[in-house]
C-alpha cells in the first residue's frame, strides 16, 4: 500500500529537499503552503505535477498553522501515515521584531497539529522540527541531554514547540519525535540568512554585479551542514521502531569568518576587501557557539553527515554563480 505524507512548509529549503526524497521512495506527498498573493513555489515548481495528471503523487493545500479548524479538516481529508512539520518563522533576527507572531506560528502552531492529529484520532507518526537554537546561552557541544537556554523568540517558541511534543507523546502515547537540527543550508537556503546571503554576494562580486557585502557578528561558531542529508535523517527518524528525540549535527565548528573565508577563497578573492560591518544586523542577545553531537543518530538510526563546512560554502557559491 501506498504511504501517505504531510509536510507543513513544503515551499521552504527543508520541505522541498523532504518532498524530494519522500516521491522517489513511493509516497504520495500532500504539501501545505501559506496563502499569498505571488506564488512562493520555485523550491518545488521542479516537482510539480498537473492537478488533472491522473497518477500524480504531489498536492498542495493552502493551510496556516494559526488556523486550527482548516488543520483538523485537511487531516480528517488526507489521512496521512507521516507528519512532517517544518513550517514556521524560521528567521531567528526577525524573531525579535515580530516576537508575538513567532510564538503564535512556531510554538502554537505545533500544539495546533498536535491537537489535531489528536481530535481525530488519526494514526500517524509525527516529526516536529526543533532547532539548535534552544541550546542558545549553553555551552558545547550539545546533544539530547542538554538543557536549553534560548536567546531568541525563535528559540524560546521551538523549546515550547518541543517540549509540546514531548508531553503528547508521553500523555497520549503518540509516535512523536523531535529533530534537533543544527545549522544546515544549501543553495535552496533563502537569500536573508547569512550563509546564502554570503554565498550570493560572492557570486556577484566575482561577476562584478557588486563591490560589498554588510554584516554583523562575525565571531558566531556554528555547526554547520548539508540540507538534503538532513531531511535523510529526519525520514529515518520515523522509521525506527521506538519514537525519540534525537541531535543531527556535523559536530564541526566553524565562525561566520571561516565561512566568508571558504567562500570568497573559492573564486580567488580576499574576503576582507569587500565585507563591511553593520550593526543593524546584530541581535539583541547573541548564542555564541552552537556545536553538535549527533552520537545517538549515527549508533540507532546509522545516520553521519558527509558534507562539512568547506565543500558546503563551495557547493553554495557554484551554484549562485550558476543561478547568475
């Protein structure tokens, strides 16, 4: 029989990579996306499929996490084996501007399917994307056990998200788990986070469409890897026999400098020449270090990251200077 998945945020970096993976193993895969008024579908207008296709396996739904009754009507609908909820505000410097909306989407917005799934009754198994960013102010390396010290609305609404999870899963005795990603991007990373945004500029400087880039903090140590492994990781996640919360990271550490380094060296140019600071960038509260330790991935689930920093700065600026 055919599995059926659900993935909220579908359009973003995650969710397309996911969708991907999940289509070339079988599934028929059901997307929710928000309502706007311009289409933000490029990371899967490649996985596109005529709504009158008779054998299509992809479908889209409008949907918002902030609208219960709409998620209780498309599950009772779908009917969904697996639950992949990766929809949130996931920009952690915005957090701070919009902090009431960040907690109504990506904290409440998890309790909402949760509560959902439960009305219903609906048999699924169900990964909930928590962050490295809950860790915030503690210090690495960071596995399951660590507490959390967030310095972000982001993080204090994905610890709510979290812990959410936790306690359906304990109370109700729900297939409910948690990834803990740490940082990882690719060239589907949007444009405002600083990885892309770096990689970006880089292209277009080397092609001279540009003389400079603004940032802030560069002393953040981070841990970063590659996107489509970690949606690897979370399909396995819920194909384990036992539900549990598990860390994906590279257990690398690397600044935003080494970043800029790795990128800029790739098409032969000295970072320091064209990088400005600007302090607009800068967050109210900083997280210093985020450094991972995925040991209980890699021993239950024989899940290990491949691709480190430099090959993933290199693989990003190759491809916006295809894009270009």
């Amino acid at each position: 029989m055919t599995k059926v998945a659900l993935i909220t945020g579908i359009t973003g970096q995650d969710g397309s990579y996911l969708a991907e993976l999940l289509l070339e193993k079988g599934y028929l895969v059901h997307g929710f996306m928000r309502r706007t008024s311009s289409f933000n579908t490029a990371r899967i207008d490649h996985l596109y499929q005529d709504q009158h296709e008779p054998d299509r396996r992809l479908f889209l739904h409008y949907a918002d996490l902030t609208d219960g009754s709409r998620l209780v009507t498309l599950l009772e609908s779908i009917r969904p084996a697996e639950v992949y909820n990766l929809a949130a505000q996931s920009h952690v410097r915005v957090s701070f501007d919009e902090p009431e909306y960040t907690g109504m989407a990506t904290g409440l917005g998890s309790t909402r399917l949760l509560e959902a799934i439960r009305m219903i009754g609906l048999d699924c198994r169900f990964y909930q994307a928590s962050s490295s960013e809950m860790f915030g102010a503690t210090p690495p390396p960071q596995n399951e056990q660590t507490p959390f010290w967030p310095r972000s609305p982001y993080g204090v609404a994905k610890v709510y998200s979290h812990w959410m999870t936790r306690n359906y899963r304990e109370a109700y005795g729900m297939f409910a788990v948690n990834g803990i990603l740490f940082n990882h991007e690719s060239p589907r990373r949007g444009e405002t986070f600083v990885t892309r945004k770096i990689t970006r500029a880089v292209a277009e400087i080397a092609a001279g469409k540009r003389s400079e880039l603004f940032l802030g903090n560069l002393d953040s140590v981070r841990d970063w890897g590659y996107a489509p492994e970690y949606v690897a990781g979370m399909w396995a996640m819920l194909q384990h026999s036992e539900p549990a919360d598990y860390v994906l990271a590279t257990g690398t550490a690397y600044t935003i400098r080494d970043f800029l380094q790795f990128s800029f060296e790739h098409v032969g140019l000295d970072w320091q020449k064209y990088v400005k600071f600007d302090e607009r960038y800068l967050r109210p509260s900083e997280v210093d270090s985020l450094i991972g330790d995925a040991s209980k991935a890699a021993s239950v689930l024989g899940w290990r990251p491949k691709v480190l920093t430099p090959e993933l700065a290199r693989i990003m600026v190759d491809a916006d200077q295809r894009a270009l």
